[in-house]
C-alpha cells in the first residue's frame, strides 16, 4: 500500500520544473494543500489534487503505485474534466467530503494574494472571484452536510 511519503515523492517529480504565478516551485501548493488536512488518506489526497491534471501521472499510474481506493477516487473527483463546466466539476467535487475538503484548501491557498504576482491584472481578480465563489459553495454544502439537524431533509 502507498504511504505519505510515496505520495510526496509522485507530486515532486511530476510538478518539477513547474512554477506558480509568483514564480515559486508548484510544489510549494501542493504540500501547503496537503499540511492543512488532518487524516493521512486526505493528506495523500491533497499532495496528489494537481498531478493527473497538470502533469503526465495517470489514476491507473497511481493505482499501479498501490494507492488506496479512497485516494484514487478523491483524486478523480478533484481531476476536472475536459467536457465539464467548472459547475459540473465542484457538483462532483461536493459529493466526496475528503475531495470537497481538499478542493476548499486548494481554493483558500489559491486566494493567498501571496501566491500572485505583484502586479494584480484584471483576469487575476475575476479568477479570484471565481475561487471565492466556488469556495463559498462548498463551504456551504460541507456545513449543510455535516449539520445533524439537517439529516434526513
């Protein structure tokens, strides 16, 4: 079974050489991402949210690395697709509470104004207001979700 530390090493390597929009090492994000969840499944999930996306790594790769369900399923979830709107994509997302968890750290280390450059454009600040956006819709399905008065409605 692939550990933490297998799933470090995969995004290392499959995020080399890339950088953020302030210049930085990509994996920076990742690992950020990953050191605000609290399980082990959920932290192997967020260090891995980026690769099958934006890098070469495929699930069946992952799968084939001895990765659990859980993680692969999650990392799936968080994968959007090419044919799906980015509404398709965070219904998707909502439904799994370890991929809805991982996405809402993505997107608040995503609005780290830190992350940009110093010269915020017009195309920063509406993708910002997407990140916000999507942000508060998952925040709000996870606290219905998990909000036991709401049970059964």
């Amino acid at each position: 079974m692939a550990d933490l530390e297998t799933a470090i090493a995969i995004a290392t390597r499959a995020h080399k050489g890339q950088k953020d929009k302030a210049g930085q090492p990509y994996i920076l994000h990742p690992l950020r991402v990953m050191m605000s969840q609290t399980s082990d499944t959920a932290r192997q999930v967020a260090v891995l949210h980026d690769v099958v996306e934006d890098t070469e790594v495929t699930l069946q790769f992952l799968g084939e690395t001895g990765f659990s369900y859980d993680v692969l399923y999650a990392v799936e979830l968080l994968t959007r697709k090419p044919s799906e709107n980015y509404a398709e994509y965070l219904r998707r997302v909502m439904a799994h509470p370890i991929a809805s968890a991982v996405k809402r750290a993505d997107l608040e280390d995503n609005m780290d104004i830190r992350r940009l450059p110093e010269n915020l454009q017009a195309e920063d600040l509406a993708r910002l207001q997407k990140y916000r956006a999507a942000w508060e819709v998952l925040a709000l399905a996870g606290s219905v979700s998990e909000n036991p008065l709401l049970k059964g409605l």
